[in-house]
C-alpha cells in the first residue's frame, strides 16, 4: 500500500520568515509527480508545486520551493518570507501505482503571525 | 488557465430528499474528474471517479445508490446525494484532471441535510 506521511500537524512562522513541511511517501514505481497543495480558510484547493520525480532539479514556484529526495522518499515544500495570506492548510499528495488517483497527507496547518 | 466551478457553493435541505451538485471544467476537457469529502480539519477522502462516458467507479465503503455519479460531457460531472440524511452532512469537492495528472479543484460545496 502507498502511504503519505505528513508528520507536522500544525506550524506557526512570524511573517517574513522561512517554514519548511515535511512530507515522505511510499512507493516502488520509478517515474511519478509529487504535489503540494494549499487550502486557506476559504477550503479552495490551490496547486503550490508540482514536482516530476524523473526530474534531479527541484521545482520552485516563486517563495514555494521543493526539497525532493527520491531515494529517501522525501519530498518536502519551503514557504520563504511568508506572507499572512499563506496562512492555510498544506497537503501533500502523491498518485497511486494502480491507478493513479491522488493520495493524500494529513495536511500541516500553517499560521503565519503578524 | 485550468480553472474548475462547483455549484451550488452550500445547500440546505430536508432528511429524505436529494441534493445535485455540478463540477464544471471551465477552459479545459476533462475526461476524468473526481468527488472527494472532507470533514473540518482533515484531508480529503475519495469518493469516486468519473469518468466521461462510462460508468463511475467508487472507493471501497462508498454506496452507490446513495451517491450518484454522472459524466454527461468532457466539462460537466454531477454529484447526487439520494435521499439525504444529516450523516450526509459534509464539505464535497470535485476536481478535474489535466496534464500530467495534476487535478485541479473546485471551490467545494457545503452540504447540510437537516
């Protein structure tokens, strides 16, 4: 089974600062897309970041960039100087080999303070 | 681009009747799209896929015949909730897929069975 660990249920960062998420998977296929995807308070799924696993360059998206460590199964999302509108809940998804439906994390809530 | 509506945004309505909700793709054909459930503050929980002329295929636990599914057109899936009760109280998303499996969402609707 393809599991989606999202080990930090909640995170607060002061504005303009760094928070990372982390996230880990499970699989056995070789070629797959990662994804990280953000739900502020309104609940509309935003797409962050989307990150082809045949791709070594980790993906970035202005202030939202990845770390993906492939052999480690690692694929986690860097907010940089945050802003209050980032404040929201962040999932972590990932495709299952059989057919290919999305898999989601937990979700790690992010506050970001004034 | 990639943009997905979902009507009605929230809906009210007795025990016992039925509830319509429509997932449209707006400025894109999506041969699949997706209806997830979401309880407050946790991830997202798939229901079911549909698919553009065929059948949908549901996850395991999820009734059918509560739960009716129809892909009319490559821009269009709707969601019937049959003869509702207050268990059936919840926040529904859809979502279409586009390129390289990435699913985008509509803004989800809110459903409460009274």
């Amino acid at each position: 089974a393809q599991t989606v660990t999202q080990s930090q249920p909640e995170m607060s960062v002061q504005e303009a600062e760094t928070v990372t998420l982390s996230c880990t998977y499970d699989t056995s296929e070789n070629n797959y897309y990662l994804f990280w995807y953000k739900q502020p308070p309104s609940r509309q799924m935003i797409l962050v970041i989307r990150q082809e696993a045949y791709k070594q360059q980790n993906a970035t998206e202005n202030r939202f960039s990845v770390n993906f460590q492939k052999a480690a199964k690692s694929f986690s999302l860097k907010i940089s100087d945050s802003q209050l509108g980032d404040t929201a809940m962040y999932f972590c998804a990932f495709p299952r080999a059989n057919d290919y439906k999305l898999s989601f994390g937990a979700g790690t809530t992010v506050t970001v303070r004034a | 681009g990639a943009v997905v509506s979902q009507h009605p945004s929230w809906v009210i309505c007795k025990s016992g009747t039925s509830v319509k909700i429509e997932c449209r793709s707006l400025d894109f054909q999506a041969t699949t799209m997706f209806w997830y459930r979401q309880f407050p503050k946790q991830s997202l929980m798939l229901m079911a896929t549909s698919n553009e002329g065929s059948k949908a295929t549901y996850e395991q636990g999820v009734e059918k015949d509560k739960f009716l599914i129809n892909h009319a057109s490559l821009t269009l899936s709707t969601l019937t909730v049959t003869s509702a009760h207050p268990e059936d109280s919840s926040f529904y998303i859809c979502s279409a897929s586009g390129v390289g499996d990435t699913q985008y969402f509509g803004p989800g609707t809110r459903l409460t069975v009274l």
